[in-house]
C-alpha cells in the first residue's frame, strides 16, 4: 500500500485549552518515551512512507520528544519530509521561534494552527514570529490550519494573515463535535452521498502515543474511548511492527472499502438502507469525518457495513478501485469500476 505520509502523535497534552478541542476533558494520559517514537517513525520510513507529520497535543511541549523524532527521520537513508503540527504558543518571539527551531533542524512542513478558537488563547503574532523566521531554518512549507463553524470565520482569519497569504497554504476544515465542545454550533449536513468526497484522510495513517495505529486522524478519539475493536484500529506498535500491520491491512476489507470510497461510501451505505436511513436521515454532519465516524460507531452500521464488505462482488470492486485509484494490484481486480461507485 501507498501512502502519502503518517501522523505521529507525540503527546495528548496540551495546556493551550481551546474550546474547540476534542482532548478538552480527556485523561492525557498517554506518553511514549523519545526511543519509542524514533522506532515507529524508523519502521515507517521503512516501509517507505515519504513524509512524517508529527502531531500532538503540543508536540512542543515534549520537545525532547520532537527532536529525537526529527533526527530518527532525518538519519533514515530515505530521508523523508518532516512536518510538525504546532499552536505557536511558545513563538512569542523571533528569538524563541530561532532557538526552538534551530534544535530541530530538518523540519521541512510545519502546520501552524490558528482560528478564532486558537486566537483565543495565541495571539496571531506568536503565527506570525514562526512565518518570519521559519525558512531560515529550511522549513520550506507552512501551513495555516483554520478549523471553523460558520464561514466567516474562515474570512476572518484570512483578514488577519493578509500580509502573509502569498508565504503559506491555507487549510480549512469544518470543525469536528465531540463530547467536550463548548458553546460551539458547527454547520453541517445531511448524510446524502453527494455532499461528501471518496477522498480523506485514509491516505495519512496515525500512530497514538501509547502506540495504537489507526486508519487515519480520527484514531486521536482514542483519548477518551476505545477504538480496538473499531474499524479504525489497525493494531499496536509495541506488539507488532508498522509492516507486519500493514501486511495485515492488506486483506481487511473494511479498511481498504473506506480507503478507495471513503465518506461517501458510507453515505451511499446509508441511503441504500431504510434501516440506516431512518437512523441517520435527519441528521446532520460538519464534514467527512464527522459522518464516518459517528455513523460507523453504531452497533447497526458496523452490522450493516460487515455485511457489505464481505461481498464477494464488493471486495471486487474494491480490489479494482485500488488498482485504478492507487495502482496496487491485488488478486481478483476488476479490469473496470463502475462510474457509480467511483
């Protein structure tokens, strides 16, 4: 399988305390130590994903933990990307931001989170400290990542970072309900196929701290819930190796369903069924992820969508999908994919 990275989480703390967080009321529990992360990231890079994101939490408030990840990836003879997702709370100055960075030298992407719930708690300056000194430091992409609820907090961010707009990538995404959001009504949508992409984040597998590895981003719910026996759940790196998991990912049909189709195969699932229909129907759903998630966490769907991805019919056309999406050859591809299930 191919991927275009994997996130790492290095710590579930966080003492920012956005009002938006789905750690907000978690435990946090969950560390592992620099050698463990330096291993996963090594079995990854040798697997051949070609970009590590490092995430968190704060990653930066275990920065020990942040520098033996970038040296393990920038020591492996791939010689990956490496990225790091941050709030900026410790770039209250240009020399900060220069003696933070110039510990983690082969940082090449940093994510740098900032909306009106961030702003809160970050000043935009701090933002704006780590744009100005960061490519000094051969950090050759920033991104401003803006989760919102309504639409004008997208423009409003824009507003504040217009001096910057032509120095970095601008990533907006709906904001995710959790048990722990705060005063916060998020738009959203109802569960019909056409509102939602095949494509997410299924290409960006997550390690957690205590060494879970999950399908995607959603895997950070493990903070407050059990995802081992969810489809997400790929299975532990203090067990197994990150090959041997994915050798297994190989012939998990669930998996490789939500790989190929994504939010919108589990729309489609949905509107197939007058069972699931009248479940999710009425409701509505901030984004891809959203829809996914709280669908597919009930006894009913997770019913119905082992029923559906043990067809013999539908594991072939998954196996097509993945040779047309991804050019992996599989046993039994379909040499066409019909244009509904595309």
């Amino acid at each position: 399988m191919k991927f275009d990275s994997v996130l790492v989480s290095i710590t579930e703390v966080c003492t920012v305390g956005c009002r938006h967080c789905g750690f907000r009321g978690s435990e946090r529990d969950r560390e592992a130590d620099p050698e463990e992360i330096a291993r996963w990231i090594r079995q990854a890079c040798d697997y051949g994903v070609p970009k590590i994101i490092l995430t968190g939490g704060e990653p930066f408030q275990r920065f020990e933990r942040v520098e033996a990840a970038v040296a393990a990836a920038r020591k492996h003879p791939r010689a990956p990307e490496v990225a790091c997702f941050t709030s900026s709370i410790w770039a209250s100055s240009h020399d900060a931001v220069n003696r933070h960075l110039a510990r983690v030298r082969g940082l090449t992407h940093l994510y740098l989170s900032t909306d009106v719930f961030h702003q809160e708690k970050v000043p935009p300056q701090y933002v704006m400290n780590v744009i100005d000194v960061a490519r000094d430091h051969g950090v050759r992409h920033i991104s401003l990542c803006v989760t919102i609820a309504k639409k004008a907090e997208e423009e409003q961010t824009r507003e504040i970072f217009r001096d910057y707009l032509d120095k970095v990538l601008f990533h907006v995404d709906y904001v995710i309900p959790t048990p722990f959001l705060v005063g916060i009504q998020a738009a959203g949508t109802t569960p019909e196929p056409a509102h939602f992409q095949s494509t997410c984040y299924l290409d960006t597998p997550l390690i957690n701290p205590n060494g879970d590895l999950s399908a995607c981003h959603i895997g950070k719910a493990g903070a407050y819930v059990n995802l081992s026996e969810q489809v997400y759940f790929l299975g532990n790196l203090n067990e197994r190796s990150f090959s041997s998991l994915m050798d297994d990912a190989e012939g998990n049909y669930e998996y490789q369903y939500l790989r190929v189709f994504g939010p919108r195969g589990i729309a489609r699932m949905v509107a197939q069924s007058e069972r699931l229909g009248a479940l999710f129907g009425a409701q509505r759903f901030t984004n891809g992820c959203d829809l996914c998630y709280r669908v597919l966490r009930t006894p009913e769907a997770r019913a119905a969508f082992q029923e559906l991805v043990n067809s013999s019919e539908i594991q072939q056309v998954v196996n097509a999908a993945r040779f047309v999406r991804f050019g992996e050859q599989t046993a039994g591809r379909l040499e066409t994919l019909s244009p509904a299930m595309r």
